[in-house]
C-alpha cells in the first residue's frame, strides 16, 4: 500500500459520505438529554481530569456469547456481547477474521481499526488484502459503524455529533470491545495478537490506549488526527457538524473546553520508546 493510493483511499471515503449525506445533523437537540450541553460538557470535564484512566479497561475484559455469525470464502465474521455498551443496550462486537495464508497458519494477528463513517467491509478487504498474503488478520467493527450503526442513523453518528460526551462514551466501549477482541482471538480462535494498525479514527484510538498503558504491542497509525476540537472547526469533513453546534447556540471556545483532553499532542510523550510508525 503506497502513500498515494493511502491519500487516493481517504479521496473516495470523503467522497462518499459528501453524497451520502454523512455528517448532516437535521435534528441536533435530540443527541442531548434534559441537561443539554451544561450535562454533557461537566461529564467530559469530569473525564478530563485523568482521561487515560477513563479510557482504560479492567483487566478482567471478556468477551461472552460468541457466535460465528458467517464464513465467505477465507473470511470469518463473529461477533459477542460488547462489555460496555452504550446505556446497558444489547450491543454486540462485530470481529471479521482472515486467518492467514491456508488458512492455518499459527503466527501473530494483526488486529486492524478502521476509520469513521464506515459502513461496508469491501474497501478494507482490498486494503488489507496485501497483509493477509502474510499475517492472519482481523478488523473490528467500531461501535455505531458496519451492522452495530442504529437503524436510522449513519455509520459513525454515535461517535461524532453535536453532545461530545457521546465521543467520551463511544471512545471509552471501543477500548473495551478492543481488550475483549483480543481474548476473543486467542481463547477462540488461538490467534495471539502481534500488532494493531489503525486508521484515522483508529489510530486515535491506538495511540489513546496505548499511551494509557492497555496497548502494549507494535502500532502502525496510518492518516491519524490529532486535537478532536481543532478538526470539528477546522475540517471539510466536519461542515455539518459547526452548522449544527451553530444552530444549538455551542460556541467554539465552550466546544473545545469540553473536548479539551482528546488531543494525542498531551500524550503522545507516553509512547516514547516504543514500537509506534
């Protein structure tokens, strides 16, 4: 995968999401309950304090009620109960698995994290197609993205909306769906985990739960942000979501205040010395 066709990727998803209406909030009041931004704003202040110990799951993370839910030629889909989901709703991870060249070959996996927005599994199997000539590898669908999006919304709208304590929230299941991916891995499928690579959404994510210490393998972050409120206000990508604050009467300087913390420049430091491209 060469940086040209990594830019030629993010080119046709951005693309895509603008015909697709992805990213238009028509209704922006009903992401928030009866304490509106004031609510969300002192949750995310509370989580700033000490967000690495927010976003860092138990120990004793498991996966329960594992199913394989297909197989389609070399590719598996499996999916168990998520350990923490969004107001105690049945929600369930969603791992697709490629075990490797034959089909059985025992070495490492790569545990791959897609961007945002995502919603088909097509884009990614040609993307990773070069990585599975090598390694087993599995890519994990994000809360709110492929079939774990609620019926109505776009893939992605639970994380990014107009209330950012759904991102807190969103950010803080994926960590737990990710310690739970990994025990899935190797207690079902007998495939211990040798890296992760991550994209965009992704690899914020990695890095996040690297630098609070659950991520303890190589990382490749490929396109990754890095300050959430500098983007909402600085980014093609994110003109319906500065209508929508707009329209909500969220000005820019109380937005950032409340996302203050989810900025990978504060945290990056952590990784120094480890296995990060």
């Amino acid at each position: 995968m060469t940086p040209a066709a990594v830019e030629a990727l993010e080119g046709a998803l951005r693309l895509r999401n603008r015909f697709a209406g992805v990213g238009e909030y028509p209704d922006p009041a009903r992401y928030f309950d009866e304490g509106g931004f004031a609510s969300a704003a002192a949750a995310c202040a509370e989580a700033n304090r000490d967000l690495l110990r927010f976003l860092l799951p138990d120990d004793d993370v498991r996966p329960a009620d594992v199913r394989l839910d297909s197989t389609s030629r070399d590719v598996e889909t499996w999916s168990f109960r998520s350990p923490q989901p969004p107001g105690g709703s049945e929600d369930r991870v969603v791992v697709r698995v490629h075990r490797g060249p034959g089909g059985k070959v025992p070495a490492p996996a790569i545990l791959f994290h897609h961007p945002l927005y995502q919603k088909r599994w097509e884009a990614w199997d040609w993307f990773l197609a070069p990585l599975r000539e090598r390694a087993p590898v599995a890519m994990m669908a994000a809360p709110f993205h492929f079939r774990r999006t609620p019926r109505g919304e776009f893939s992605g709208e639970g994380y990014v909306n107009p209330n950012p304590w759904r991102l807190y929230s969103a950010v803080r299941q994926w960590t737990r769906d990710h310690a739970a991916t990994r025990v899935f891995l190797e207690q079902t499928l007998g495939l211990r985990t040798g890296g992760v690579v991550g994209f965009s959404l992704g690899a914020f994510q990695s890095l996040l739960l690297g630098a609070a210490g659950g991520l303890e393998l190589p990382i490749v972050s490929i396109a990754c942000t890095n300050r959430y409120g500098y983007g909402v206000f600085n980014s093609p990508i994110a003109r319906g979501l500065r209508d929508a604050l707009t329209r909500l009467g969220i000005d820019r300087e109380s937005f950032e205040r409340s996302v203050d913390a989810m900025q990978l420049e504060r945290w990056a430091p952590r990784l120094r010395d480890r296995p990060v491209l």
